[in-house]
C-alpha cells in the first residue's frame, strides 16, 4: 500500500481502501499465537492534506475481530471503528545526522517517507492493533470463570464455596455505626 505524493493533486486527497488480510501479514502471525483475529474486508478511509513536505492524514478504520473475553475466555466478535491522525514528514538524508534525526521524528510521532512515496501499510497495521481493546470482555454482564474450579460462570453455577477476599477492612463490616 503506498501513495505517490504527485496523487495528492490541489493539496488534498481523500481516499477509500478495502484491504485484505494478505496485505497486513504480521496480523496473521498475531493471530496465529493467540491474538486477535481480523475478519474481511478491513476498510479505511483516508483524507490526505499536502503541507509542502508534510503530509497530514486524518483517517478511520472499520474491521471486524474475533477476541477472547477477559473474564470467561470465550471468543466473540467485535467491531472495531476508530479515528486517527498520522503525519508524515521527509526522511532527511545527512550522513552524519540520519540516525539521530530518524528517533526525533519516531519520538514526535512522525512517520518518515523516502522518494516522494507514502508507505501505508506499516502505519494502518499499527492503528489496527492499537484499535485492539486491551481487556476485552463479551458483555457487560459476563461473570466469568469460578476461580476455584474454572466453570464458565455465564453457562452453569458451580457448587465451590465462594472464599471472602482477605482484606484488612473486612473487620469494618461488623462495625455498629449508629450514634447512641
């Protein structure tokens, strides 16, 4: 995925992408070991603003992604739908400054181009992920799994007595605070 910047004609572009999994391959390993699973078609909408150098992109993503619940551990689907912004600036060439000038720019979050090219892919893959939730969890109202004997609490009740968590203010709950 890539874009030349003589595309972005009067300074502004706006563009759709339907993607296929094919192009995003570090998705397929993520997913391989466990991690989300991105269903067809991955679309984004993309509005290219030309600066000079700068290139201002402010885009959305919409996908689908089958996750596991933090609480019971069943897979289920979700929709994903996110907006972002990414800026991309010149990868300047100078001998001596190349490497020290490339960490500026990953520390400003700015994405580096070379030749006049745009490279989409890297940065899309990476908002995809980041659209990820980190615990996610299938419905609000899922109990999860009974620490004691791991029954998925959303489908049986199990007979394991419930311990009280050992906490130091549980002495409070017998406390009488009526006034006399």
């Amino acid at each position: 995925m890539r874009l030349e910047l003589k595309d972005i004609k009067g300074g502004e572009l706006e563009q759709g992408y339907t993607c296929s999994l094919e192009e995003f391959p570090d998705l397929g390993v993520i997913a391989a070991v466990g991690g989300p699973k991105f269903g067809e078609p991955l679309e984004f909408q993309l509005r290219f603003q030309r600066l000079g150098q700068l290139v201002e992109v402010d885009a959305s993503l919409d996908a689908l992604v089958t996750l596991k619940c933090g609480r019971c551990l069943q897979p289920f689907e979700q929709r994903l739908s996110e907006v972002f912004a990414l800026t991309f600036v010149p990868l300047l060439k100078d001998d001596e400054t190349e490497e020290e000038v490339e960490l500026e720019t990953d520390k400003l979050g700015l994405i580096s181009y070379e030749n006049e090219v745009l490279e989409l892919q890297e940065p899309l893959q990476e908002q995809l992920l980041m659209a990820v939730p980190i615990s996610p969890i299938c419905k609000t109202s899922c109990c999860g799994l009974c620490p004691v004997c791991g029954t998925n609490l959303n489908v049986e009740k199990c007979d394991c007595v419930q311990k009280v968590f050992n906490n130091k203010f549980n002495v409070l709950a017998n406390i009488d605070f009526k006034k006399s």
